[in-house]
C-alpha cells in the first residue's frame, strides 16, 4: 500500500471507465455527422446572390408541392410517409399521414354524432321502432378515442318522459293544421332542441382537422428545408 499503488489503482480504474464509454461517446460522434450531415445536404449549395436564393425557395415549394399533394392522395410511397402501422392514425407518429389521419378522424366524429349529437338520449324505447334507432345503438358499441368521448352535456331521458316532452311541445306549435294532423312547427320545434348541440360538436371537430393540417404542413417543411429556413417561412 501506498502513493505509488493507490496512483497505479486510479489509473486503471480511469482507464477502464474511459473504455466504457467510448464506445457510447463514438456512437453520439457518429449520430452528431449524420445529422449535420443531413442539414448540409438540405442546405444545398451556396446562395450568395438573389438568383439562387430564388432557386433554393423554388424547390422547396415544388417538393411541398409533390408531397402535400401524396399526403392528400392517401399515396405514401416516399419515406416522408413512414409511421407505425401498429398504433391509431390519430397518434403522433402517424402525423404525416394526412389522408388517414382525417379520415379516421372523420369516422370518430359520425359515431360520436350518432351516439351523442342529440340533446336527449331516450332510452327504453319499444320494439317496434328498433330500426329507428339502430344507427345510435351500433355507435353506442363503436370504440370511441379522445376527444370523441366529449358529449357536450347530453341528457338520459326514458321514453315515456319523451313522450310528454313531445306533447307539452306541441301545445304551444298549435297552427292551421287541421285536428289530429301534426303542426310542421311541431317537428321544426323538437329537431331544433334536439339538434342544438350539432354546433360545439363541429366545431370542435374542424379545430382538431385544422390542427392535423398545421401539424403536417410543419413536419413536411421540416422535411424539406433547414430549420433556419422553417423559422422565417
């Protein structure tokens, strides 16, 4: 033991780590060219003047062009496209692939329309209007995703409440309809109440589409231009 043993023990120790993490610090190397790498390329030649400057932005919005116009197709040939076929077109990795993604959007919005688009959800309903009311019942077993679960404040009512609703309705719709016939304001009265929510759905639904398209349009610039490039477009 000694200043001599402990400094040959220090050193082997130092040695042994740095061998360690070699390994690891040559594979960050490595990653660091390939992404400066990558942004050179993107770069391009030089631009010092106007004229190819004007190059440069030309290209980028033929290639925005070409490859918006794939995502909208639903045609995902080039490898901007790749995503995870495993997960839900909604989620993240999946951004790119416009086409789907609004299109499953789309589907979720129906259900959700189907299953709570009316104010009054009326239950215990007879048999014999089942065909009525078979489109609500296949929406009530369609999986819903978030934010497609939201129903907007939709109200459990039995049939037989229903029922009473549309007669109380109907005693201020009275018109020149002749006894027994039904008022046409009747039925105007009663799809406005239950319709009255058809609003915040679809608003709610074109915010999300329109955040699908921001979020493709940025990836795809992303894709085809430096980030110093993205910043200023």
């Amino acid at each position: 033991m000694g200043i001599k043993a402990l400094r040959a023990r220090l050193c082997k120790m130092l040695s042994n780590s740095m061998k360690g993490s070699l390994p690891r610090m040559a594979e960050e190397l490595n990653n660091g060219i390939a992404r400066a790498t990558a942004s050179l390329q993107r770069l391009g030649r030089s631009r010092p003047d106007n004229k190819t400057q004007r190059h440069l932005l030309l290209g980028i919005v033929k290639e925005f062009d070409r490859l918006s116009k794939s995502g909208v197709k639903g045609e995902y040939d080039d490898a901007f496209f790749n995503g995870d076929s495993k997960k839900s077109p909604s989620h993240a990795q999946n951004a790119r692939r416009i086409k789907s993604r609004v299109k499953h959007a789309n589907d979720q919005f129906g259900v959700q329309m189907r299953r709570f688009g009316a104010k009054y959800d009326i239950t215990d309903v007879p048999a014999s209007f089942s065909e009525l009311v078979a489109n609500t019942c296949v929406a009530k077993t369609t999986e819903l995703e978030q934010p497609y679960l939201r129903d907007f404040g939709q109200e459990t009512q039995t049939y037989t409440k229903a029922i009473d609703w549309v007669f109380e309705v109907a005693k201020y719709s009275y018109g020149e309809a002749l006894p027994g016939m039904i008022a046409p304001s009747l039925i105007l009265t009663l799809h406005k109440d239950q319709c009255q929510h058809w609003a915040a759905f679809a608003n709610a639904h074109v915010s999300r589409i329109k955040d699908f398209c921001f979020k493709f349009c940025h990836l795809l610039l992303e894709h085809i231009s430096s980030e110093d490039i993205v910043k200023q477009l």
